[in-house]
C-alpha cells in the first residue's frame, strides 16, 4: 500500500537524519574542544547596541583554530543535511496518514524536533554568532527523537474525531513553533548560568574551558531573552487558537481541563520571566531560572499530561 | 541599559521613600496601594496564580470531572474533606483563586492607569535634548565636513523625519525619538486582559451550559427540566432559552479495527433531526465533533456516546413492569459499560438489577467480565438483580446509575448472588418466582452539550487585542538618536550622531549607521578626518 510505503520512508529518513545529527553533534563537541583556549578580554561595559560576542580572528590562532573551524562548518553542513532527512520524513509521514503529520506524540516529537532545528538554521543564516549552540542543540533534537523512535512510536493512522479540524494546522503548528523556539533559549538560558557562574570567579582562577569559545554571560543572556520573547507570543498564539477550537468542538473555550490548565501554567511562567527580566533584583540569574522553571512546566505538559493525566486531550497514541 | 520593556510599575514608584516615618492611615493606604502595584507584588502575584493552579489539574475538579471527584472521594474518605476545605476540587471558582487574581487585577489596574498618564504625557511631550557628551553613549559616530551647521541640522531633520521619529530641533542638535508604540503596546495588551476578564464574567452571568444524553429514536426540548446537568448565570431569565427540540434519529460510529491503534475512534456521526421554533419545519442535520449544530444562537455540540442496552421486566405477577432502553455509562475505551434498572412498578416487591455492558465481551480470567473493543461484536449484558425497596420514594435525589441497596436484598442462587450472561433475546429468571429480565437488544446514546454564551465574542476580541499588544511591546524597540553639529571654526563642522535603545536591541547600531550614511551624502566627510 503507497501509504504504508511512505510511512516506512519516513521512518528511514529519520533514522538516516538521526545518525546525520549524531554526527554533527560530535563535530560541534569537537570544535568546541579543540579549538585554542583564549582567555577572551572582559568586556568593560556592555553596551546595548555593541556587539558582544567578539571572538579573536581565527587566523591568529594558526592550526588549531583552523582546524576547529573546518570541524564547525562540516557540522553545519550535516546539521543542513540531517534538516533535509528530517524535513523529508515528516512530510513522508503526512503523505502516508493523508494529514498534518502532528496528531499524536510521535508525530508532534518529531515535526517539534524538526522545528527546533530549522530556528538553528535560520539562526546560523542570519550570521548570528550562535555556532557555539550546535552542540546544545543537537542534544535536545537527538533525546527528542531517541524518545520518538522508542517510546512514542505510533502507526500512521487517521485521527480520532475531535481532532479532525482545520484548528490542528493552526493550533498545533504554532505550539510546535513555539516550543521549538523556547527550546532554543532554554538552551541559551543553561548556557547563560554556566557562563555567568564561570564570569563570577575571578579571571586567574578559571581553569580551561570550552567555555571559553561561548559569548560573555551578557550576550547569552540578552539572546535567550530574544528567543523568548520571540516564542511568548506565538505561545500565547496557539493558547488562544487553542481556546477557539475547544469552543467550537466542545461548546467553552476555556473548562480547565489539564492540558488547558498546564498550557495556561507555561505561559504565566514565561510572563513571569519576561516581567521579572524588567524588574530590579530579579534581572540576570533570578529571571533564568524563572525561564527554565518555564521550560520544565512545557515538558511536564507535553510528557506528563498528555500521558498520565486523564482530560479532553488525550491523543498521545502511547500505551 | 534601562529596561523599562515590561515593567508595570510607574517611575516613580521605583525608588522606595526614604527613612521611617509615621504614617497616618491615609498614609498607609497610600503606601498599600503603592506596595500593591509595585512590580515586585505583580510578580508574587502571577506566582502564587501560576502554583494555584497546579493543584487543580492534579485533583479532580468538579466541573470538569464529577465522576472522578466522586471516585477521588470515596478512595481517600481522611484527605477529601480537607480537600475540600480548600477547595480543592473546585481551585477555579475557590475563594483563595479568585483573591489572588482579583488581587492582580487590581494591581494590573493600579499601574495600568499612571502609566497611560505618564505614555499620554510622553507620547507629546518633545523628544529629551541631546546630552552634552554624546560619544560617550552607546552607539556613537562622529566626522568632521565642510557642510556649514545649518544644513547639517536641516538634513539631520529631514532623515530622522523621514525614518519617522518624533523630532525636535533646539539650536544646532536635533532629537529624535522613535517606538512609542512599545508603551502603547504594552499598555493595550494589560487592559485587554482586563476586558477578558470582563468578558470572562459576562459569560459567565449571562451565559448558559447544559448536557443532556439522548438515547437513538428520543429526543429533547431545550428547556431547564429536560438537562441532566444545567449550569446558568444567575442573569439569565427562564424565558432565555431558545425553544428548540431535536430528535436523535441515529448513531453512527467507526473504529480503528487493527494495528496499535485498534480500537481509536474514527467517525462519529449523530444524525438528528431538529426543529428551531415550535411548529417549524424539521430539519436534518449530521452531527459531529468539531461540527456543532447552531440554533438562534445557541449551540449544540456532541460530547459522548455510549450504549443503552434495552430490557423487558416482568414482575412476580407476570405483568410487564418495564420496558425498555437504559443509559449504561461507559467505563474504558472499550466501552465496558455499567448501569443498573429500577424497577419500582414492580409487584410484590420493587426490583432492581445491577449490571455490565459488553459491546465485544470476553471473560478475562483475571478482570472477569469485560469489553475488548469498543463496537458490537459480541453484545452481552450481565446481571445480578436486587429485591426490596428502591429507596425511590424517600425525596432524596439519586443517581439514575446507582443502585441504593441499603434497604435491598441481593437475589442468591445456590449460595450465591445471581449473576447471568445474557445475549440478545435471552431471558434471566430471578428464583421463586419474583419475575424475569429479557435482554432485547441495544441502542446508542449521546450526550449533547447546549451552550450559550454572550462573552465569547468579547473574550476573543479581547485576547486578539492583548496578542497585537502584547507583538508590540516586545517586537518594537523604542529608541532615541540624536545629532549635533558644531561649529569648529574655518568652515568645518563636527557632526555627532549618537542613539540610545532604551530596551535590548542589537539593531539600533545599524540604524544609526545607515542615518550616518544618508547624512554624510550632505554633509560629506572631510577626506582627512580620521574616523573615530
């Protein structure tokens, strides 16, 4: 049957992306590890507009750097090949199923994976200094899709009535979207703590560390509140988009159900951080941990709720 | 770096006022208030919101699921009374919830409303002048040219203009400042919120919501008495519901019938047939999930479905003491369903009968009796039936679902409770002659949700409202640039342009770079200047 054959496909793609992935991330480890060790200059003041992140030219640095620099730009290169593997199962997946391949666990794990890395990419086309975050990347995107393959693993099948509806594109989408983007600045946030927590011993004190090659503290931290402030409304997009199609398939757009409930929790979280980033005494680590309590309260409705709690939106496909 | 991006609190509050001094009671009402809308309070608050939320998606909640409130209940007979207590099977309509967020929404108010003031001050008042030393702000560019002041200033005007800033020229610098909308922004997304929570309790008071199961060949009138379960805000008029009947002609529903998702539904279809007014034309429609049926504003939505296995009961006597369909709930996903008969016509003694309904049953070893998927494969209804009095007459309300055997006898056979497997058109008969139950075949139900409810409308205009505030407060940068020309004597005039983000933005560099440049084609750099 064509549909069985295309889900197969799929299901090879993504083992093929998963290894190109493997790969780059080794590779992204590596340039991290073997590039020369700088003791970067303190930035006196930080200016809003100045940019940050100015590491030595690599040239000055002799083989070393050169090499380390050829071991990123093959990551990038895998990174784009195992996005192409990647982008190829999932519309493999939703030729198969005749849908929006995003209706139950698997399916969101992997398109959500998917869009964790396309952000990467666009990232990295925009020239942004945002190398240093493959590794950090990888990481996330390989445990997602581990999770899929393994645990998560459903057929391609047609949906269960509630979701057959033109909201899954809008609703889902823009989750998808969105968590795909705090997973980023959560990366960004743990980068940004380790940074800092380094940045507070005093400069002869620091040993060697891969560190190094990572901006100063402050431009971690200003990047990762881009990238939230960037996914909060899309976030609270879908949240909305949410509330209109259970209006329009149960009869409220609200009723508490865990989902609901747990969707509305993130998104006060991450409000949270945004206000607390503008509030004296909670700038810097207090509102990073604020973000990563965010984050945790995304994977606990994403893996928890979805799998544990009883409520109307139980389409996990799991057990 | 100034980030005034999101802060809720006016400016001035900002800095506590100095030293310990007696307060008079209005003076600590002043400092209350201050200490209610401060941002630190707003903060706690969205916390304390945020954690008290958690529990009610732990603990069943009454109005999302009573069944399971009702199980949470009897399984933990020491912690639900405290639980409820706190209310914690009801945390969205708790006291302690509505404090906190009432609490926050005044907040919200309390610094929504100076700081409208004091954007509506700003947004006309001139842009700041220039401080005396700008290279020593953030981004900074400065050339000498042979352009004289005056046309320095002029150009400078007419490109801030041009990129649209707010300008004002006070001698030979000219200030500009640009993002108002930020402060706009933010302000809109904060009062949206408050219109949706206006909208919120518009619904809520001038709304209705109801369900109702209607069993395949019955029907319904939308009136209070015909719901299982109605919930109305206390505005709502008796004569507000639109007087609309419908009919549950059929049921059709399609399963998944193998791989690891056997068993999922596919389709569900109630066919019904409806009538809007009293006396109009019947009409047909399909009915399903995601398809609501609308009628004069109010909407009809199908919720659940189960089956109604349908029974004959004749008495001691002989007579025929009931007859027909009974809603059994559904109890997992392979809709192995419970319910019970009363049968209080029954002479000499009432009867009541207790039982399962398998669509596909099996007789697992270990679970007993159960349903191995959820549509008609092999229907068995099995029964133990009950003998005495139903409990019926005593004026406390009673689950149709429920048997109260408190003042019943369980009918023995041999020893041991009567329990019978029957098939479609199969007979259990109770010993000593106390009557019969024919099992005669089966039917589907649904359950219906009727709503209405007049804040949605709002609510959604609200929510979109607090989105676009929301994309503007944080995607707008707001942003001052400034340009002065000095006069250096011998024709030659320094040209300093200088901009200051007063929220983290990366592009404001560039923006004052491409101004540098659109300046320097009048005036031009002077070929021996030495660029900074």
């Amino acid at each position: 049957m064509a549909s069985e054959t295309a889900a197969q496909l799929s299901n090879n793609l993504l083992y093929c992306a998963m290894v190109a992935y493997a790969i780059a991330m080794f590779c992204y480890a590596a340039e991290l590890a073997f590039a020369p060790r700088v003791r970067r200059a303190e930035p006196a003041l930080v200016g809003s507009g100045a940019p940050a992140s100015e590491l030595p030219p690599a040239a000055d640095q002799g083989d070393g750097a050169e090499r380390s620099d050829r071991l990123g730009r093959v990551a990038v290169s895998l990174t784009t090949l195992a996005f192409g593997l990647h982008l190829g199962a999932v519309i493999a997946r939703g030729v198969s199923a005749g849908r929006a391949p995003w209706g139950n666990m698997y399916e969101f794990s992997v398109t959500g994976s998917m869009v964790v890395t396309a952000v990467f990419l666009v990232l990295l086309a925009r020239k942004a200094e945002v190398r240093y975050l493959g590794l950090f990347v990888m990481l996330p995107v390989l445990l997602t899709l581990g999770l899929a393959v393994t645990v998560l693993y459903t057929k391609s099948e047609q949906l269960v009535p509630a979701l057959k509806s033109v909201w899954l594109l809008i609703h889902v989408t823009a989750a998808i979207i969105a968590s795909g983007i705090f997973t980023i600045g959560f990366a960004q946030t743990i980068c940004y703590l380790v940074q800092d927590r380094r940045e507070r011993r005093p400069v002869e004190q620091r040993g060697p560390s891969f560190m190094d090659r990572l901006p100063p503290a402050a431009a971690l931290d200003r990047a990762a509140y881009r990238m939230h402030a960037f996914a909060f409304p899309i976030w609270t997009f879908a949240v909305i988009a949410g509330a209109i199609w259970a209006e329009n398939a149960w009869g409220r757009y609200w009723g508490w159900d865990p989902k609901e409930t747990w969707a509305f929790i993130t998104w006060m979280v991450y409000a949270c951080y945004l206000h607390a980033r503008a509030t004296a005494g909670w700038r810097g680590r207090k509102a990073a941990y604020v973000a990563l309590f965010g984050y945790s309260t995304f994977l606990f409705n994403y893996l928890v709720v979805n799998i544990w709690l009883v409520g109307f939106h139980s389409y996990a496909g799991v057990g | 770096m100034v980030d005034t991006a999101l802060s809720t609190a006016p400016e001035a509050d900002r800095e506590p006022p100095g030293g310990p001094v007696a307060l008079g009671p209005l003076g600590f009402l002043r400092w209350m208030w201050r200490q209610l809308t401060s941002m630190r309070t707003a903060l706690i608050l969205l916390f304390l919101l945020t954690l008290g939320a958690v529990p009610g998606s732990l603990v069943p909640q009454q109005g999302v699921n009573p069944l399971r409130v009702a199980q949470f209940k009897a399984q933990h007979p020491a912690l639900a009374p405290w639980y409820e207590r706190f209310s914690l099977f009801d945390v969205f309509s708790a006291p302690w919830f509505a404090a906190i967020y009432l609490l926050l929404f005044i907040s919200l108010a309390g610094c929504v409303l100076p700081r409208s003031r004091a954007h509506w001050a700003a947004s006309r008042a001139r842009p700041p002048a220039a401080p005396r030393n700008l290279s020593r702000l953030p981004v900074a560019r400065t050339w000498t040219t042979t352009a004289p002041v005056p046309v320095v200033v002029e150009a400078a005007r007419t490109a801030l203009r041009a990129r649209r800033f707010r300008v004002d020229v006070a001698g030979t610098a000219v200030a500009g400042e640009k993002g108002y909308l930020r402060e706009t922004g933010n302000l809109v997304f904060h009062v949206a919120l408050l219109l949706l929570l206006v909208a919120v309790a518009v619904g809520n008071l001038w709304g209705y919501k109801g369900s109702v199961l209607v069993t395949q060949g019955s029907g319904f009138s939308n009136t209070v008495s015909a719901y299982d379960t109605f919930r109305q805000g206390v505005a709502v008029g008796p004569g507000s519901l639109s007087p609309f009947s419908l009919r549950l002609d059929s049921f059709s529903v399609r399963y998944q019938q193998d791989g690891d998702q056997r068993g999922a539904p596919r389709d569900f279809h109630a066919h019904v047939m409806f009538t809007s007014t009293p006396g109009a034309t019947p009409r047909r429609y399909d009915l399903r999930v995601n398809h609501p049926l609308v009628v004069g504003g109010t909407r009809i939505f199908l919720l659940g479905n189960g089956y109604a296995p349908e029974f004959t009961v004749r008495d001691g006597t002989g007579a025929v003491a009931f007859s027909g369909p009974v809603p059994f709930l559904p109890r997992d996903s392979n809709n192995t369903s419970t319910g019970v008969v009363k049968v209080p016509s029954a002479r000499p003694t009432q009867l009541g009968f207790e039982g399962l309904f398998l669509p596909s049953a099996v007789l697992d070893p270990v679970r007993g009796p159960i349903s191995v998927f959820p549509d008609e494969r092999l229907p068995r209804a099995v029964l133990t039936a009950w003998t005495g009095n139903l409990g019926l007459d005593a004026g406390a309300p009673q689950s149709v679902y429920r048997l109260d055997t408190t003042r019943m006898a369980q009918v023995q056979m041999g020893g041991r409770p009567l329990a019978q497997s029957l098939a479609p058109g199969q007979t259990m008969t109770l010993p000593g002659g106390q009557g019969t139950i024919r099992f005669d075949g089966v039917r589907r139900w649904a359950t219906l949700q009727v709503s209405r409810d007049p804040g949605k409308g709002p609510a959604l205009v609200s929510a979109a409202l607090a989105l676009v505030g929301l994309m503007l407060s944080l995607f707008v940068s707001r942003r001052r640039v400034w340009v002065r020309a000095s006069d250096l004597g011998g024709g030659r005039t320094l040209v300093e342009v200088a901009g200051l983000a007063r929220t983290d933005s990366d592009r404001l560099g560039d923006e004052v770079d491409d101004l540098t440049a659109g300046l320097r084609a009048v005036a031009v750099q002077e070929p021996f200047d030495e660029e900074d």
